[in-house]
C-alpha cells in the first residue's frame, strides 16, 4: 500500500506514527490513539507492527474491562494469521475471566470525547441560554481548580470568561488556562498535567506534529476561534483536534455536527493551539 503513497504523505504518516508512538506509551489504555497508530501502520504496508498495534488495542480493551471489544479485536488478528499463539492464549484467558468474574460496567469515555446525543430543544430562549451556560465546562474546571485549592475562587472569576455566542468572534480567545498563566497565577504546564489527569485525555505538542491547515479551515472558523480548539489531522474517518478544554460539552456538539469523521480530541498547549488558528484563519 505504501507504493501509492507520496514521499509527502509518507513522511505525514511517520511523523504520525511517531508522535502516536509516544503518546500511548505513556498511555497504554488509550486505544483511540492506538487506532491512530494501526490505521497508519496500515497505510504504510507495515504489516508486523500493524498486528502488534492491535493486540495492543485488544490488551488496552481487557484493562478496561470491555471484555467484547477485546475478544473482536483479536478475532481479527485470527483471521490472517488463525495459528498466532499469542492470539489464542489471550483469547482462552479472556473466556476464563469472563466465566469467574461478574461483567464490570462499561468504561466511560471522557466528557471531550463524547458524541453527545441531542436534546429536545427548550420552549423559552431564557432557557436555552442556561443551557448553553452549562455546558461550556465552567462547572468541572471550577471543581478542578478551586476545590482541589490549586486557584483561588476570585483568580478563577477573574480568568474564566464565557464568550457571547450571539456575536461572532473578532480573533482568537484565548483558553482559561492560557489567561492564567499570562497573569502570573498558573503556569500551563502545570494546568495541562491536571487536566489531562482528570479528564483522561491524551497529551499533544503541536509543535512536533506538521498540522494540516487545510483541514483546520474546513471548520467554521467562528468555532474554532470562539472555543480555540484545532482541527489538526484526518486519519480514514477520525478528525483529530487539539484543545485546552476538554470540559466544553458545547463546543463538542459543535463540531460533531459540522463533520461526518469521528472527533477525537487531544490536549494540547493553548499557545501552540493559538499559533496555528492564527495561521489558519487570517
């Protein structure tokens, strides 16, 4: 596969594979990124690590107790390679486990990466404002910051701002974490630990990854600035996009309904986020 590839599009999918690499050897049970992984080992006609990749998903999927996902996952290697001992030890181990231990409820995805099912649509505007109030992560990051003492309620106040989505915005606004760290109150660095702990969302540097500004201005560009969120790459039928608030319930809705590709999302450092909406959007 990788002999109708461009020299282009092969580098893309080696810088692909190795900022992936790096994210899911931190973080074993993300298999949305391995996913990532495999699709572009695919592409590029690896076949040994596309099979390693996948028992890997398999592994993450048992880890999380998604039992089903796992057995499909490794019911695939079997049918190219049905002999692969591996394979069939893990799968004898998962029909063991499944006769002596209770199901265990299914893993939650995190809140950024949720498709959210719609709602019926409220009868007074009043509320329908409420509601868009709510859902722009306020609550979770307050939790996060001020509960667990890390800011103070008034540094909180003082840096948290909604924007007004009746009018659309003059540039880019830039995140709560970003606002804090140009205060002098948290540096980033130490933000993005937190939420990609409380969130369980995988951890991005935009400055390594060639970001794909093309696919970035296929989106509205009053989302992407009102919300600062990127659009950064495609992989077959996933859209990967960098944020700095993976609370926002609002702006996932969004863009779920301004593509057809699934919407994975990934923290990455406001800045670097800001730099390329920027770029894309003049």
């Amino acid at each position: 596969m990788s002999a109708t590839l461009t020299a282009s599009e092969e580098s893309q999918l080696s810088q692909t594979i190795e900022m992936f690499e790096v994210i899911t050897q931190s973080q074993p049970q993300d298999y949305q990124s391995l996913e990532i992984l495999k699709e572009a080992y695919s592409k590029l006609g690896r076949e040994k690590e596309v099979v390693g990749t996948s028992k890997r998903i398999a592994q993450a999927y048992v880890q999380l107790g998604q039992l089903s996902s796992a057995i499909l996952e490794y019911e695939t290697i079997l049918q190219r390679f049905p002999n692969d001992p591996d394979v069939q030890m893990a799968l004898k181990e998962i029909e063991s486990k499944a006769n002596n231990v209770a199901p265990e409820p299914a893993q939650a995805e995190p809140a950024a990466l949720s498709r959210l099912a719609p709602k019926a649509a409220p009868k007074k505007a009043t509320d329908r404002l409420a509601s868009i109030e709510v859902e722009d992560g306020r609550q979770m990051m307050q939790k996060i910051f001020v509960e667990s003492k890390i800011i103070s309620t008034g540094d909180f106040d003082l840096c948290w701002s909604t924007p007004d989505i009746s009018l659309p915005p003059k540039g880019v606004i830039e995140p709560f974490i970003q606002v804090l760290a140009d205060k002098g109150i948290l540096v980033s660095e130490k933000s993005l630990k937190l939420l990609s702990d409380k969130a369980r969302v995988a951890y991005l540097q935009l400055d390594k990854y060639d970001v794909d500004l093309e696919l970035t201005r296929t989106f509205p560009a009053e989302i992407c600035r009102r919300w600062c969120i990127l659009p950064f790459d495609r992989m077959s039928k996933s859209v990967m996009v960098a944020t700095a608030n993976p609370f926002n319930r609002h702006v996932a809705k969004e863009l779920a309904d301004a593509t057809k590709n699934r919407v994975l999302w990934y923290l990455a450092p406001p800045s670097e986020i800001v730099v390329n909406l920027r770029k894309a959007f003049r």
